[in-house]
C-alpha cells in the first residue's frame, strides 16, 4: 500500500512520508517499520500530539514518524520491476 502511494503522480517530489500513530496501534508500527526497513530508510518519532497536552487525558499520545528520503524508495521499487 505505502509502495503504490509513493508512486503516485501527485507523490513525485516528496521527500518524505509523515504519519502520526499511538503507542498502541502494533499493526501500524510493524506497516511503516517493515515499509522503512524494507526500502533502507530511516523512520525517526517525537511525541507530537501528547495526552495530557492536546487531548486532556481523553486520547493517547499520537506520535509523529517520517520516513525517508522517499527517492531511495522510489528507486528499489524501479529496481524492482525491471527484474
């Protein structure tokens, strides 16, 4: 999914992909660790929205991941389909 995202006309030219995601939610964490590790990129997080902060208690941490640099993704998906 986040492969054909990035392939996307309207994608070209952006560096890098950038989501928020709780602690919680495994499945995104492995989704977009297995997307950065599978391309060589490097996914970084900081707390962006906090509980306490934002949400006053109601909601948890959302934390921000980017991705990047999406070129070099960009370039093992060509690799990839001229095998």
């Amino acid at each position: 999914m986040l492969e054909w995202l990035i392939s996307l006309p309207m994608a070209e030219g952006a560096t890098d992909l950038t989501t928020t995601i709780t602690a919680a939610n495994l499945p995104s964490w492995a989704m977009f660790g297995r997307f950065a590790r599978s391309h060589g990129l490097l996914l970084t997080k900081s707390a962006h929205f906090e509980r306490e902060t934002h949400f006053a208690g109601a909601h948890d941490t959302e934390w921000h991941v980017a991705i990047g640099p999406l070129e070099r993704a960009r370039k093992t998906l060509g690799q990839q389909e001229n095998r």
